[in-house]
C-alpha cells in the first residue's frame, strides 16, 4: 500500500503543478484579453465582441483548477472550534475519515451532475465564439474529479505516509486567532 500512496501522492503533486501552470497561463491570457478589450474600446472606438465571452469561460477554469490547488494544499477554509474540544485523538481517528469519506460522495455526484450537464450542451454554441459549451462546462467534471483525486491521496497519507505526500490535512485548517495554521500528519501545527 506504501507504493500506491507514493504513486497517488506524486500523481496528486504533479496534477497540483500542472494546476498551478495553467492558473498563471490562464491568468495571463484573460488579464490581456481584458486590456485589449479596453484598448480597443476606448483608444480605437471598436470593441471585440468575443473578448468578454472568452474571459468568462477563462474564470470558470481558473475556479476549477484553484479550488484543486488550495484543497491539496490544504487551504480551504474550515472551522474547527467544536472538534478541537473533542477527546483525545477522537477528530484524527473518526471524524477526519468520515469527513474524507462525505467529501468524495459529494465530489462524486458534482463529477457526474458536470458531466450531465456537459453532455447536454455538448452541441450547443456559446454565443460569440461559437464554440461548443462542453468547453466551459468541462470545468465541473474536470475539477471534482481532480479533487476526488487529492481527497484519495490525503487519505493514504493519513494510513501510508510516504515523501510524496502533502503535509497538509485536508480537514484541518483552522481560523481563530486571524492566523492560519494547517495541521500535519504527524500532529504539529505548522504556520
């Protein structure tokens, strides 16, 4: 089991980097969309009627793609203030699998309503790129599924650590003095 939570892990990182790049491009392409949009506007008096189009779609992936890059990292937000009252190592041992365990359910049925709804528009055209919107709505079946894929790792790092692992615990961001701090496997706090 050591080897697939190694092989997941790095599978997991790599799709984290692969992410992360495609934040940056995507970031890149939609900030010089928009500021042509506004050159041509108001300098040339035209306007490029797809621009704004393609910058909504670009936002719509770059949602997917971030919220797998900060749930690997561990940075979604939770609030942690009645589990940390419970008993001993009560949250490690039953509640952050039951929380691995609602997270892929609910991953798993927003892959499958994403690819519904993807496959029911797959032949519709979006209005001024005319494009097919199975492009823009890929986004939801591609995020879920790359989560479900980083929810699956947190959990064999939990019962296998390997080096490949991410240190941070899904479940366990915590907010109550304005600073954030994740915990790690082995149970420090790190800032």
């Amino acid at each position: 089991m050591h080897r697939l939570s190694y092989a997941v892990n790095t599978f997991a990182n790599w799709q984290v980097r692969f992410c992360n790049f495609m934040l940056v491009v995507l970031g890149v392409v939609m900030t010089v969309l928009i500021l042509s949009q506004v050159f041509c506007r108001y300098v040339l008096g035209s306007s490029m009627s797809w621009s704004e189009e393609a910058a909504r779609y670009l936002m719509v992936w770059m949602g997917s793609l971030g919220a797998v890059v900060g749930l690997r990292q561990g940075r979604h937000i939770g609030v942690r203030a009645l589990v940390e009252r419970l008993p001993g190592d009560t949250y490690d041992r039953y509640l952050v699998p039951l929380v691995q365990g609602v997270m892929i359910v609910f991953l798993g049925y927003l892959f499958w309503q994403g690819v519904e709804l993807a496959q029911f528009n797959w032949d519709q055209l979006s209005p001024a790129l005319e494009i097919p919107m199975l492009i823009p709505y890929a986004s939801v079946p591609a995020g879920a599924a790359m989560m479900m894929l980083d929810v699956v790792a947190d959990m064999l790092q939990d019962h296998w650590p390997t080096p490949a692992g991410s240190q941070a615990n899904i479940a366990a961001v915590v907010l109550d003095t304005g600073e954030v701090t994740a915990t790690c496997a082995g149970g420090e706090d790190r800032p």
